[in-house]
C-alpha cells in the first residue's frame, strides 16, 4: 500500500489500486483483531481450570484424584486449606474478670501465652477480641487471641494450656504456706542474722500460683519460715536448712 501511495502520487497507477490496496489491509489488521480476541477469550477458558487459594496455608489431603469429575455444585470441598500464620487461639474466663481484661487490653498490657502439649516452649500472641455475650448457662465469656505463629509451633485443632497475663509490676512476694492466720491477721515468722525467729505482720493482696503477694510488712529479701511455724514463737532460735530434694523432708526455713 505505501509503494501505491508513491506511484499514485507521480501518476504512474490508477487510484483504484490504491484503494484496493488499502481494502486489503484494513482486512488484515482487522482479521488480527480477531484473532486477538478469540486467544484472549481462551485464555478466560484456562482460567477456570486452576482455582487460587485466597490465603497462604497448609492444605489437606486431597478428596479427588487425577480424572476424577468435578463441578461448582459438588457439597464436598476438593480439600482443605487452614491458615497458619497468623492463627487464632480461643478459651474463656470468668466474667467478674471481663472489667480487668478489658482495661488490661485498652491499656496494651494484655498478652496471651499459649502452651502445647509436648512442648516446652510456649506461643505468644496478643487478645483480639471478647465476645459480644455471656454464656448465661456457665458464667464464662470467650476470649479470642491473635498468634503470629510464624514458626507454626500452633497446629490447628489443638488443645492448649492458655495463660492470660494482664500486666507486669514489681512485688514482694513470699511462698503461700509462709503466711500464717492470727486473731490479729496475717503474718510470717522472718529469721534475721542472728538466726532469730521474729514475728512480723503482713498485708497480702492476692495469692498468684504457689506465692502470696505482699504489700506491707516486708521489704523484700528477708528469710521466711514456710514450715514447722506451730515450733516457733516470737525469739526463737533456728537453723535454717535449704530445701530438700523432691520426695524428702520439707525444710523448716526458705527464703
């Protein structure tokens, strides 16, 4: 078409050449639109044979196998996909603990470790959400935490050991079987340098596992008697004894 353009120009071939050329290659560049469209639909075609997984996970065994039929209306799934990272870890507490958890979680102090069994190094993870009721029927309110689980130390479907830990701060604490009860309150037997006991009234706000917490009395550091108290009384000389092996004799004195 352009070498007819060049001659029709000098007049050396009629313009229906011309013409006829042009005809001739609009037929042909349409002809490669065609052609365009339909590999393009095609390739929509071998679209519908591979199915995309929206998440990033491990998959199950496979329920078809090679030359099996399947279609969009089958009710059983081809397989199944969980997500691993991150994963969600659900339990319930007590629903006098809902006013603390929820501060706790305002405040960005709330963590949530989760134990599995076998294993002795837990999987952290933050709260990310209290559900909306009460179980009327147990009093319990279900809590669901976020793990990043990047390690995928968390297997789906596995039952944990999970602690809620609402915030850390500094205490004095003691062994639980060191308070003792009196018509007066609380108090403890502390040994001093002379190997002297000496009873010393305590406050105590909340007992936490084996250890009592306590908020006035002690300053921290002292030596405590947590067994044989009924022995003792205000001046009694001592000797401490360091804890035993497990399966013999309780010492009289710890720390």
């Amino acid at each position: 078409m352009a070498r007819y353009k060049t001659l029709v120009a000098k007049n050396a071939t009629p313009q229906q050449t011309l013409d006829t050329a042009q005809t001739q290659a609009d037929v042909f560049n349409a002809a490669i639109k065609s052609d365009q469209g339909v590999l393009e639909n095609l390739k929509v075609q071998r679209t519908y044979c591979t199915i995309t997984a929206p998440i990033t996970g491990r998959i199950s065994a496979a329920a078809v196998k090679v030359g099996n039929f399947v279609r969009q209306a089958d009710t059983s799934p081809m397989a199944t996909i969980n997500q691993m990272a991150p994963v969600y870890v659900s339990f319930t507490v007590p629903q006098k603990d809902l006013p603390k958890i929820r501060k706790a979680i305002e405040a960005k102090t709330a963590s949530v470790e989760a134990m599995i069994p076998g294993d002795t190094q837990p999987a952290t993870g933050k709260v990310s959400m209290i559900e909306n009721t009460v179980d009327s029927s147990t009093g319990m309110a279900t809590l669901r935490a976020t793990m990043p689980n990047t390690d995928e130390r968390l297997w789906p479907g596995t039952l944990v050991t999970t602690e809620l830990t609402l915030r850390t701060e500094q205490a004095v604490v003691v062994p639980t079987p060191a308070v003792q009860v009196s018509q007066s309150g609380n108090f403890v037997f502390v040994i001093d340098n002379n190997n002297t006991a000496k009873i010393v009234h305590v406050t105590t706000e909340r007992q936490v596992g084996k250890e009592t917490v306590i908020t006035a009395g002690l300053q921290g550091g002292e030596t405590v008697v947590t067994d044989g108290q009924l022995l003792l009384s205000n001046g009694t000389k001592v000797s401490p004894r360091a804890p035993q092996a497990a399966g013999g004799n309780r010492a009289p004195a710890g720390t």
